[in-house]
DNA sequence: ACTAAGTGTTTGACATATCAAACAACTGTC
DNA sequence: GACAGTTGTTTGATATGTCAAACACTTAGT
C-alpha cells in the first residue's frame, strides 16, 4: 500500500498553499499587488524565506512579479487559489457549523487538512454542510441527535 | 494569523506516522514485532531510510529494538498508534459512507489528513458518522437529500 | 544632502525525508 | 564449510523549508 507516498504528490506543500493565500488575501488591497515584507510579516517568517518560496512559485508559474518587486499571482496561481479558499471556506463551515468543533480548534485543523482534500471530497463536503444548514424537521432530529452525543 | 505554522508542531510527521502505523500492523503477525526490511516493503521506501527514521523514532522513545533488532512500538507509541488507527478508521467510515467518496479516493485523502486532525474533531467526527448510519426515517431523508445533490 | 529605517536577496546553516550504493553481519543451501 | 542471498546500517547526495546575518538599494525625515 503506497497511497501515503503521494503526500507529496500534491500540488501544493503546505507552505506552498499558504504563500499563495497570503499573496492573495494581501493583494485584495493593493489591486492584486503584495510585498515580499507583507507577505513575511503575514507568515510569520522572514522575508528571506518568502523571497526564496516566491523563487519557485515564480518558477513554476504561479506568481509573477513586475519592475518594482510587486508580486501578483499568475492567472493559474489565480485558479489554484481560487479553489484553495474556496475548499479552506467549505472546512471551516463543516467543522464549525456541522461538527460544532470550537473556532479555534477548527482554525486550526482547517488550516492543516483545506489543501489536501480532492476536488471530489470537497464537492461532498460542501453539499453535506448544505444539507446540515436546512432548517427542515428531518435536518433538524439528526442535528438533535449529533448534539446530544457531544458528551464523548 | 500564524496557525499554519503549527502545521509541523504536529506529534507526528506524516512519515513518521505511517511508519508506526506498519510497526503495528506488522507486528499483529508476530506479537508486536517488526522487521526493518518488512516495513521498508510495506512502506514502499529503501532498508536506509526505514533505519535513519527508526533512529529519532527510537530516540524519542515511541519504538524499541531488541539485540536482534527486531522492532517494537514501546507503551507510548502503541498510545500513540491506537489514536492513530481510530481517528484513520473514523475518517475512512466518515468519506466513504457518509460523504459518499469512491473507496479509492477516500483512502487517499484519508491517508493525508488521518494524522492531523485533533482529538475533538475526531470526536465529533466519529459521532457524526454514527448518527448517520442510523435508519430512522429523519436520517434516511437526510440521506437522500445528499444524495439528490451528487450530480454536483 | 545625510542619516536612519525599511526592503528584497543571498549565503551558510540546520532539520526532515528520501535515494543509491557500499558495507558488514547473518542465514541458508548444497 | 563455502558461496549466495538477505538484512540492517552508513555514507554521500538531493530537495524542501526554515533561520540569522550580511549586503545593496530605496525611501523618509530632518
């Protein structure tokens, strides 16, 4: 059994998932444009590791930088992203709203599992967290009865 | 916002987990004890880098060796491996009977995030899939409408 | 204009995780 | 008992992700 092995197979590494949501979140203010400081300071790392992820982000196409080191992602890095936030979106409303994990703790797992999951599983996860949401008497008696094992 | 940092102030790397996941499952074969090589195999890596990983597994007391070297998980690492398969078989029950992924792709994602994700995630998510194995007609039509949504 | 501060890059270091190849020590077979 | 195969370890290599420190360049303040 060797499906472990393709951890690394992904797209995206952990660090590298999270580079790109920095230069995106940051670039909202900015017209799509972030610094290298910013995106550090954001990170919580320096800014000679961000200048050197950016380095293969860049290599691969992702993020493009103009005259003045501005950095802007790519439309690929776009798309990736794009997806990114919108499976790290669908997460945290699953842990949180469905589960009833605490905010923090959900942050937290979020943030470790919102890259990793398919495309299929997150179509999956999404329409549950949808169907959780309805307020219909069905919905309701199975949201009961997950509250009321929350004695674990 | 620094969470994703504590990415790696995991317990458990993703190998080294993988790696005490064939300790023990090698080990129900032979009372609890593994062969360097038949992990390596199982594993799918080379002898070296069972050996170099045994090394800080060994060093932070999760795995013994005999003078035969044959290897053991030691009490903390049998803890540690016994959360570990819960939580893989949770996840696993969770993606393919509740959310409906393919058993190929559930093994895949499960492989990634069956590691990460905390004790009250698990807990939560263990009762979930509980609570939707049920056959009360309030699950079976929350069932069927995350079914209805599939065509995704 | 000068100085101080901030910015981006590079370098050398370290840790993890892997490989291939070489090695020494068993194990087995004839 | 000798030779072949298997086993566990070590070594040197590569790749990623991080740091601190040094460097050069730009920007601001006065």
């Amino acid at each position: 059994m060797e499906t472990w092995k393709k951890f690394d197979a992904n797209e995206l590494t952990h660090s590298a998932a999270h580079h790109l949501l920095a230069v995106y979140e940051l670039g909202t203010d900015y017209n799509g444009w972030a610094r290298v400081s910013d995106i550090a300071r954001q990170l919580g790392i320096t800014r000679g590791s961000v200048s050197i992820a950016l380095r293969s982000l860049k290599a691969r196409g992702l993020v493009t930088a103009d005259e003045h080191r501005m950095v802007k992602l790519s439309p690929a890095g776009l798309e990736i992203v794009t997806d990114l936030a919108a499976k790290k979106a669908t997460v945290k409303s699953f842990l949180i709203e469905v589960l009833g994990v605490p905010a923090e703790q959900a942050e937290i797992d979020g943030c470790k599992i919102e890259h990793l999951i398919s495309r299929h599983t997150h179509d999956r996860l999404q329409r549950l967290t949808e169907v959780m949401r309805a307020s219909d008497e069905a919905t309701k008696a199975v949201r009961a009865k997950l509250r009321n094992g929350s004695s674990h």
